[in-house]
C-alpha cells in the first residue's frame, strides 16, 4: 500500500523524500451527542483510516491531491489563503488544521505537497473528517519540529478547526479518539475534563461489526448544530435553579427534579437524551470492566432507542439496520454511532453468528432501502502515529 502511495505521491510532484502518517477512523461504542454535553464517550480507533505522505515546498504553496477523488486532480492554494472556500471541498479539512496550528502561535513559512488515500467509507459518520486532521496536526508536528506539540492538543486543534474554521460545532471525540486510540482497547473520555482511561475490550467470542447505510450526511448540513443548541437551551434554562456547567453533570434523578424548569418540550426531550446516554456509558464500560457483555449489549440497545425516540437522529436507514440486527439470533448488541441522519451502525455479534448477520441484515436493508448496506468487521487500533520504513 504504502510503496503505491510513494509511485503515485512521485507521479503528482515528483522525486524527493516523503513524511508518511496514518491516523485511524473510529467508531463510538456507546455515549452519543454526550461530548459537547460535558458528559462521557467510549470510542475505539479502527485500523481502517486515513493516510498521509507529504514534502516541504521552499515556498508557501499548499497542493493537495486525494487518491479517492482523482479526477478532482491538485488543489492549490497556499499560506496567504487560508479561508474557508466550498469549491476547495475537503481540503478545508487540512487547510483548517494549519490555520489552527498559526492561531495558536506556530510559525508555518513554507507550503507542502500532500497526498492523502482514506479507507473509511466517506460520509459514514467514521470520522473520517476528524481524521484527516489529526493526520494534518501530525504531519505538522513531525514535518515542521513542534515537538512540544501533544496529541491531546492535535485533537483539539482539530477540534477548533472543525468549529472555527469549518463551522461544525462538533465536540471533542472524534479527534481524540483518532489521536489517542490504543490497539485492543476503548477510550473512556469525560469530555468536561479530558481526562481518560483506556478499558480493554475483549471479546473472546464475538466481532464489532460496522454497517453503513450509503446514506451520505454531511455534518455542517444536518441538523446537528440545530441539536446542540437545543440543548444549550436546555442547560441554560435548568441553570436558573441549579448551579450547573453541563448537563453531564446530572443523573437521572437529579433530572428529574429540574427538567420542569426547561420551557420547551422538545428541550426536554434533548436533555432527557443527554443525561440518560450518559448514565449508560458510565454503566457499560462498568459491565465491560466485570466482562459483562450482555448488558454491554443491552445499554447499547437502548442507546438507539433514546437516540430514535428522544433526540431524533436515526431516520429510516439506521433504524432498519438496527431493528433488523436485534432480529438476529447471535447479535449481543446493536445501535446507531456518529452524528446520525445516516452513516453507520455498530453492533457485537458472536463469531459464529456474523456470516448470517451481513446475509440477512442486508437482503432485509435492500428490500426496504432500495439500495445495499455494506459491512465491515473491524479491529480496534492504534491512535494516528507516523510510519517509520
């Protein structure tokens, strides 16, 4: 893979030595639209993600060429025009990284040729925007010497790219989970804090499998930011009577006690959502951690149901998938990941029972979609790292 990256890197802008980084896709096992509520998340690096190999320029041009959008050809644009541009499609990703890297002090005086090649399906709520920016943040620390630069700040610089820059008010998840993911093990995130563990995740007879819809989403236009300030409306009228910073901070019963000071029901519903998808990511990584994965899979199936009845993010495709996996004998576990409004489901199912899974969720999702799904087994990896030779 690499030495065909390398030929096609030299075919676009020739000879000379390359950086070359690999930063992963994720998928969240449980703990969704939590992380911009200050509440908790439990994503995992995949080994499927996003490859990058680029060379300093002696001058301040920036070219960029993608491996999956060929005939799109070079992108070129350079240091002294860093705007958001919609005909410069997903070279913002990139683009934004570098601006964030100068907005927090960095010198960056010379442009760069880059190749990238991702293998996660675009627009399947992989995460495959956030992890073009951490192999952007990446590449800049190695290429340019920012060794005081950690991946913690790739991940919220790429964070504050994809807020500032590109105008998704996502939270912190994506990106950390891309930067500061473990081979074998999930990533239990408090988003109010950063602070973290890592819980294995060992399944000794079943397989996280991924299914996507092929129903594109794109971030910036869904209703996502619509969802999020729903709940900062929420938050803000609970505030009045209780002195909190996010709604992560509540339980189920403290809820309870406050939600009547929330003026619109949708808000409610919203709030509803956050707290209780919060309770259950703390309760699923304990059923992990005592090697329960029943339950695991039982919270994960209600976390598809709050994310289709409370907060309204799954529609017709994620449904199907999921309704028809829980139809399955074998399958522990099974709900929506990502932002929603397409993109992907994740779902635990036993070794034995996978084949008739990715058989019969299928046909029922053609027959009802009109269109295939497609399914991957996937492994847990590494967070984004650069690749020695």
């Amino acid at each position: 893979m690499l030495q065909e990256l390398k030929q096609k890197f030299k075919e676009y802008y020739g000879d000379g030595q390359v950086e070359c980084i690999f930063s992963p896709g994720r998928v969240n096992l449980i703990g969704e639209h939590t992380d911009y509520n200050g509440g908790h998340v439990f994503p995992c690096a995949l080994t499927i993600g996003t490859y990058m190999l680029a060379r300093k320029r002696e001058d301040r041009t920036l070219r960029f060429f993608s491996v999956n959008f060929e005939k799109a050809g070079v992108f070129v644009t350079s240091l002294d025009e860093l705007t958001w541009k919609k005909e410069d499609r997903w070279t913002n990703y990139p683009k934004g990284v570098i601006w964030a890297f100068q907005q927090k002090g960095f010198e960056i005086n010379y442009g760069m040729d880059v190749l990238v090649y991702g293998n996660i399906p675009n627009g399947s709520g992989l995460s495959s925007s956030a992890s073009l920016e951490v192999a952007t943040g990446l590449m800049l620390k190695t290429m340019f010497g920012f060794d005081q630069v950690t991946m913690t700040d790739i991940a919220l610089w790429g964070q504050y790219a994809e807020n500032r820059y590109n105008g998704v008010n996502c939270g912190i998840m994506d990106q950390f989970a891309c930067a500061m993911g473990k081979e074998g093990h999930a990533i239990f995130l408090d988003t109010a804090d950063l602070s973290y563990q890592y819980v294995p995740v060992q399944l000794t007879d079943a397989k996280v499998l991924i299914a996507c819809s092929n129903k594109k989403r794109g971030l910036g236009d869904s209703k996502y930011n619509e969802r999020r300030s729903e709940c900062e409306e929420a938050l803000k009228d609970i505030q009045k009577v209780m002195p909190i910073k996010n709604l992560g901070e509540l339980t189920e019963e403290t809820f309870e006690q406050v939600k009547g000071a929330i003026r619109r029901p949708i808000c409610v519903q919203r709030a509803r959502h956050a707290v209780l998808e919060n309770q259950r990511t703390l309760q699923a990584v304990e059923a992990l951690n005592k090697n329960e994965i029943e339950l695991f899979g039982r919270l994960m199936n209600e976390s598809h149901v709050s994310l289709r009845d409370d907060y309204e993010v799954t529609g017709v495709e994620l449904d199907t998938l999921v309704e028809e996996a829980w139809k399955c004998e074998g399958v522990i576990g099974s709900r929506m990941t990502g932002a929603g409004f397409g993109g992907c489901t994740v779902s635990i199912v036993k070794n034995d029972a996978v084949d008739n899974f990715i058989a019969s969720v299928g046909k029922a999702y053609e027959e009802k979609i009109g269109y295939p799904a497609d399914f991957y087994v996937v492994d847990i990896g590494a967070g984004a790292y650069r690749i020695e030779e």
